[in-house]
C-alpha cells in the first residue's frame, strides 16, 4: 500500500511539473484572435499574468509582419533597426 501511495504522488508531482513548466497559450488581439487596430490591448491585457514559457500568438494578414524592437525603440516609436521581423499571418513568441 504505501509503495502504491508512493507511486501516485511521483506521478501526481511529475504531472504538475509538466503542467507549469508549458506555460500558457494567448492570442493576441480581438475575440477571434485576430491583430487588429480596433482592439483595446490595454484592456485586453488587464488581469493577464505572463510569465516565462508563455507564448503569444499574433494573427494577422499577411501583407503585415510582426517586429522585435528594443525598450528604447519601442518607446520612441522607431522600427527602422528591428532585433527581428515576422510575416505570414500567424507568428508565435515565447517569452524568456
């Protein structure tokens, strides 16, 4: 019995393990999860919690992309020195 018992919390321990370590799935954007200029990504944003492992997936159309830019660049509005540059309407992040 207590071999038994052993067993089921190794497994129980293992499973919640692998559970946080997958971390979440988000879509960006509207209810559909779609990237688009009408969404309130304030809003959408509040009551999320990310953390490492998490990915985002942007959906978008695909004569748009998905730019990588620094805090300074972000700030300043600048994409002319990407880190890097996504196309082809669904692009998948994860955050380190």
């Amino acid at each position: 019995m207590a071999a038994m018992l052993r067993a089921v919390m190794a497994i129980a321990t293992v499973a919640a393990i692998s559970a946080i370590a997958m971390g979440a799935n988000y879509d960006v954007g509207g209810p559909a999860g779609s990237w688009d200029l009408a969404t309130n990504y304030t809003q959408w944003v509040s009551g999320k919690a990310f953390r490492v492992g998490d990915t985002l997936t942007f959906k978008y159309a695909s004569s748009h992309d998905v730019l990588e830019v620094s805090s300074a660049a972000y700030s300043s509005c600048t994409t002319s020195n990407p880190i890097s540059t996504s196309t082809g309407g669904n692009t998948v992040v994860t955050l380190n």
